[in-house]
C-alpha cells in the first residue's frame, strides 16, 4: 500500500527558519548573550508548558483569549504553552528560593506563543529575550539595566537608539496634581500610552471622551510634554509638583538613576527622560523604559522597567523586581535593513568544500576532509558523483568561500589546490600545510 | 483587594534549569555545535506547534497518544507538539525544496514533548539534537554520520564509547535465509530489540511464542549472535547467506562504510558490527546505529540510521536520507556522572565581583565596574547594603572566584585590591590594569 501523501505545511503564524537565517539569528542571540554574561545576568530556563494557573489573570482578559492551551489524552493536568518570560521568573523565584541567591540576575531567550492575528513582522511563536534583576529596591539595578540594553545595543552595531524613561510614580503624581481621579488613573495610563500613535490633540481628546474635566486634561498634558533638556526636565517638574508625594519620589528615584548611568558611562546621547511613554502592562510600580530607533523611524526594539509587586503572587512577601525585554525578532529584522550583520555571516557554516574528483579519489578526500577538520577547518566533503564544475556551481550556490581540488596529480605529489571563489586566487600547498593555508586564504 | 496566592508549582514532568544547570547544558550544546559546524551541517529550526496532520500516523498507535494537542480559544486548525525532529524535517524537505540546495546537512537542536509516565531521568519535555544528510544514496553519507558521532564524543571527553552498526537489510537477508516468513520480519525486528535486556535465550523465547519454527529461529539466532572480529563477521556472514540478495546488499554496504571509517581515520575501537542492535523504528531501510558506553555501564546516548522513504511521505519522490540524534539529556546526566565538566565550568558566568565600601563609594564601584566589563571581564556590582563580611560570603555561596575591594585609601590611590577567593592571593594594582590582573589571576 503506497502511504498518503501530506501536503507539507505550517500551522497560520508559525515559520521555519533555514540555515541562512537561523546563522543570523545564532549571530544575534550569541551577542546577547555574550553582553548579558558581561553583566553578570545568569542563563535560566523554564518549561514552554505550564500549568494554566500560573498563566492565567496575569495578562488580561484580551490577551488570555491569545494563550495556547494544551493536551494529551487522558492527561488531567491543566496546562498552556506560556505567553511571555516574566511570569515564569515570578513562578521560578517563588518556587525554587531556596536554591536562589538574592540579587537574582538572569537571563531567558526562550519563545513564547500567542494567537494573534498573524501579519507581516507578527507570528504567533516568537522569541523573547528578557534581562531581569530579582532582590533590588534601589536605583542602582534600575540603571543596571538600562547600561545593559545600551551595550547590547552598542554591540550589536545600532548607530542610533534612544532609551525613553518614565517613572509610574511620576505619571501617578502627574495625574493627582492635575486633578485626575484616582480610579480614572488607568485610563490615563491608556491613553496617554497611544501619544506616540495620536499625539497630544488626540490623547486630549480622548480623555475628555473618557469624561475627565477639560482643564485637567490641559494641565496633565502640559506637564507631559515638558521638554527641557536633559536633568532640567525634572527641576522644572518639581518646581511645579514637588509638594505631590508620588511625584516627588518618582523624580528623586529619575534622579537617582540618572546618577548611576553618569557612573555608569552610559552615553546621555542614548537616553533621555519623555513623560508621554507609558508601557502597556499593568504591572509596573517605578521607572519604566522603551527603547527606539528613531532615525530612520523603526520603532520600539526593547521595552521594561520595575514590578515590585509580581512575585508576590507566588510568594509570601514580594520582592523588588526591574527587567527589560528585547524584541528580538523586531531587532533581527532592523539589523537587516540596516545592514547590521557581519560579513562573515554568509548563508553557510562551511569554509571548504573539497571535491571529489572522481570515483577512485573519494578514498583521499575522504582523508583529506579528515586532515583539514582535524585542523579546525569547518569542511564540506562532497559526496555526489558530478564533474568539477558542478562541484563548483554547488560550492558558489551555497555561498562556500573556498574549494579544494584533490585530482591524479595533487593526490601523487601529496599536495592540494585551493581555489577562493571570490577573486579566484589559487594556491597548490602540502596537504598537511593546508588547514593552516586555508584560515589565511580566509583572512580569519 | 490583595492579590490571590498561587502555589509555584510545574506541570508533571516538566523542569526549570537554574543557572548552575544551565551552564552545563550550554557548555554541551556549544560542543555539538561547534562539531556540526565542522562537520558542515547547519543550524533549522522549526516551530514547536505543527499540524497534527503532519505528525500523526508516523510514529505508531502508542507514540500517538503521548502527543500534547494545542488550542487557542476559537482557533480551528487542529496542532500538535513536534514529537521528535525527523518527521518536521521530513516536511521542511517537502515545504521548502525550491529553498534547498542538496544534500541538505542539517542539524536541529530543540525540545520536544512527550506525555510519558515522568520518572527518575525521563521527562515530558527534553531535548533532541539531530544531524542528518539528505540526499545522498552511497554510504559515504552514513561514513560521515559516524564520524560525526565519533568526534562529538571525544571532544565531549567520553573516554571509552562504542557505536554499534548493523544494517536493516542485512536483519531482512538472515530472516529470509532462516526461514522467517515476509510478514513475520516485523515480529521478527521487535525481539531482537530486546536482545540487551532478555537475552538469545529470551529472543528465542519470544519469537516461538509468536508461532516461528524452533528451528528457524535457532538459525537466526546463530546468525545474530556471530562475532568474528571486525570485517571478518562480514565474511562470515557472505559465506552462508551470499546468495540471499537482500543479505549481499547489507553486506556490501557494511563494507563500503567500513572503508570510509577507515579513510575518515574513525579508531576502530570506537565502532563494531552488532547484529543484535535492531531499534524501535519502522522506518528505517539500511544501515543503522547505536553508541553505547559500556564502561562503565550507562547505556545508549544516541541512536539513528538510514530512512530512504519518510521525506517520500511529503514530496512527490522520496529523497535517500540517513541521520541520528543524540540522547542529549543522557549525555548531559552522564558528563556529570564520568565528571567531564571543565573546572571552569562553575555556578555562575560571573569573574568578579566588585564590592561596595560603603553608600558614598558606590559611585565609584560603579565605574570600576564599567571599566572591568569595558576590558572584557564579566562582572557584578554588589548592590545591596550589606559589610563587606556579607559581600565576601555572597562570592563565595555564588563560586564567584574573584572580588575586587575598592575601599577609601584605593580610591585616593586610583587602585583595587583584588582577592582570589580560591587561595586568598590578594595584589593591588591600578584601575585600568585591572582587567589585565583579573585575566592573569584567573588564568585564562
């Protein structure tokens, strides 16, 4: 009985990534990495299943209808595949603290999945890569993790980026001098969020819909659009407000943290203080931070700040927590359009491609291929039986930078030709000599 | 309203991987990866949510239910959890042919899930780490599978390893010769697979009891168990069961690929013929393989062997195929087991950590520590308010090896004393030797 064929295709939303991709991708995340450990964060990683309890009242009723829920026959647990890294670092800290020690720094780039309509840049499984510090009250972790996003940002080549900040607290103080209700303070936070999307006019507008009073609208948004440079912003904020508690304790801790990214040598030309960023997430209790890339305009790639009251869902007493996360799908994107990628990530792992030049040479590719591996050459042996030039032609094909020819004659003098496809340089060395020949035909 | 509590709890079988932990499995995956790199096969990755039309009826009624089913509320296409690698490469072959240039080298380094019974090493989510080569029909393919599998274990350091080949189509050419009947040959591969565990005499047990004649089955058992050293099992076996085409063909490619081992300069001490080793899966159509750590005893890490027809199951032709997959999770238990770790493969990736004197030499920590991480040095900054006693006890509960002290009097002198926690050497030097220092004191 001949099988049935399958039709080969993906769930709506989900993407294989081929080598060529996956080579940028590892180059991205290797970065990361090496920067998080740099920084002393330490590599954690959770289930992508987790029990629904966990998961669900901590997103919000739109996005709980986005979570994946999961199954196996006659399986009795309730369980989903999770939706973002934050909450499983709440469950992981109350879990396991006995093993951790405080501060808790760590790192996760795990996927994560969500049902969302699919459209260009949005896929429903997608990676995350967050940064969190677990265990700190104090500003100083705050700043921690801004340093940390701006050097991976300097690392990974952006010429150009801006961390927006913003205190909660601030916001808060914002909304009380100006008369805005306490319980219409999360309406506020809504709509002042879309200001980048509906600017000044349409957030005024909008909280007047919401039936805020006109006059405190105006006066809210005066004071979020103060745009003084740099610290004098938070003088001129406190002149005003510095008799509002909140206000006055998130422009000390804007402060603070400006302070230690001084310290810090966290360039000012990469930060500044915009009162309109707001951050979605209900969770947030300090600063908070977005990152941009302005010029050209391709929009936020990072996005965090501090939740000191998330962990205590799963624990006795909360602890203090700020973190980031990277859009690191949006970030591999950019770095394509910005031609961010070094040009040694090419479509393929391979350095050499020995051929075979016909059945009875296999043996000494074969050997030879073993000879230039041993020597730490990342080699290709080829193992169809094609002439030269269609050896050729699959060498250029996949991108490979160098080709070595092992005929009759090289075999007999115990010698190998290499030939650089890019500008066709060929040089004839012992074979022995060849590893060493070929990482300088690669200028590595 | 406070928050309800939640209990931090998992799914069953379901793991988070702390730091310490994960350091080991990164330390193992970097080694395979940089093997395959060497080896030429490059990095897929596929989601994690496929069609169930894509995987079921590929692995059998029993594997069948331990698949996780996915949902999302109001969601109509009917996924799954990849149950292994094989079958989504299978269908990326089909999917994205056009993108592929042949033989396709891949390796694929993921979770998988599996709704077993958890017990102690067996878990419902681990990770597989497949290499495979599509494409190529000769035994020069399966050679480099060996190969790949042979050099990935020394460079993890296994000191005494086996890989255990056999070859389907020499099992099919001595049921034949022994008389087993066509439609009997699948009985006949799943008692022989028992044949570590029950025994010849439990094989034949078994094989009786499903209705095979005495004396075919002691036939086959006779031809199983030979053991001639090395090729000579091979001429063996050709002298009675030459004439049996399927026996020759086994035979003539169990010698082909001995040739390439032997080219590939594979140490024969790392490989043998088995004829006992069968594995569990139907589809597999040539030679087939096993690696072993026998001494001592600690079982299989890694399985695979050719499958000419799967890729077949999603494309209008099949294309030859012949792969493998390390028990990753084994091997990382093992490594801790045999003690194969690198020393320097500790709790944390933090190097040092700089103290903080005092709440007004904070700021000064915190441009050492930015200078330190400038040179390269992975560091931490002490950020809680604890003398430096506590600060010391934190390095060494986290197996931090070095701790800079930047106390008043180092300050004034533009220097840091740092002590190596190992041994209690302690040097001073300036600043911006530091990192230099610290390299030399770690001696790397």
């Amino acid at each position: 009985m001949p099988p049935v064929k399958i039709v080969p295709r993906l769930p709506k939303g989900m993407r294989d990534f081929l080598p060529a991709d996956m080579l940028k991708r590892d180059y991205v995340f290797g970065v990361v990495r090496e920067v998080f450990h740099l920084y002393g964060f330490e590599p954690l990683q959770t289930p992508v299943l987790e029990l629904k309890e966990t998961l669900m009242g901590k997103y919000g009723e739109d996005a709980e209808k986005l979570i994946y829920h999961a199954q196996h026959p006659g399986g009795k647990e309730e369980v989903a595949l999770r939706y973002d890294l934050t909450v499983p670092l709440a469950r992981v800290v109350g879990q396991h603290e006995n093993q951790l020690t405080m501060p808790f720094k760590r790192y996760q780039l795990s996927p994560v999945w969500r049902a969302e309509r699919p459209q260009r840049g949005r896929y429903r499984e997608f990676y995350q890569c967050d940064a969190d510090i677990v265990g700190i009250a104090g500003m100083q972790a705050d700043a921690e993790i801004i340093s940390l996003i701006v050097a991976v940002m300097r690392r990974l080549g952006f010429p150009q980026f801006n961390v927006k900040i913003n205190n909660r607290k601030l916001l808060t103080g914002m909304g009380q001098y100006s008369g805005v209700p306490d319980v219409q303070l999360g309406d506020l936070y809504r709509s002042v969020d879309k200001f980048d999307k509906i600017g000044a006019e349409g957030v005024q507008k909008e909280l007047v819909e919401r039936g805020i009073a006109a006059d405190v609208v105006a006066r809210m948004i005066e004071l979020i659009t103060a745009r003084q440079p740099g610290l004098e912003n938070l003088d001129f904020l406190e002149d005003i407000m510095g008799s509002i508690p909140a206000a006055a304790e998130g422009i000390r801790e804007l402060r603070e943290l400006a302070a230690y990214l001084n310290d810090a040598d966290v360039p000012t030309r990469n930060y500044e203080f915009d009162f309109t960023m707001v951050r979605g997430l209900g969770y947030y209790t300090g600063p908070i931070f977005e990152t941009i890339i302005s010029e050209p305009n391709l929009g936020s790639v990072n996005g965090g700040g501090r939740y000191d009251d998330l962990i205590g869902l799963f624990r006795k007493d909360s602890l203090p927590t700020v973190g980031m996360a990277f859009g690191i799908e949006r970030i591999i994107d950019v770095m394509e359009i910005l031609n961010l990628y070094p040009p040694d990530i090419v479509g393929t792992v391979v350095e050499v491609l020995v051929t075979a030049f016909s059945p009875e040479t296999r043996s000494q590719s074969t050997r030879l291929t073993a000879v230039l591996r041993s020597g730490g050459v990342r080699t290709e042996l080829y193992m169809q039986e094609k002439n030269l030039g269609k050896q050729f032609d699959y060498a250029n094909k996949k991108g490979i930078p160098l080709v070595a020819v092992l005929g009759p004659e090289e075999i007999v003098d115990g010698v190998v030709k290499l030939k650089r496809l890019t500008d066709g340089t060929e040089v004839v060395v012992k074979q022995a000599d060849a590893a060493g020949k070929i990482r300088e035909l690669l200028g590595s």
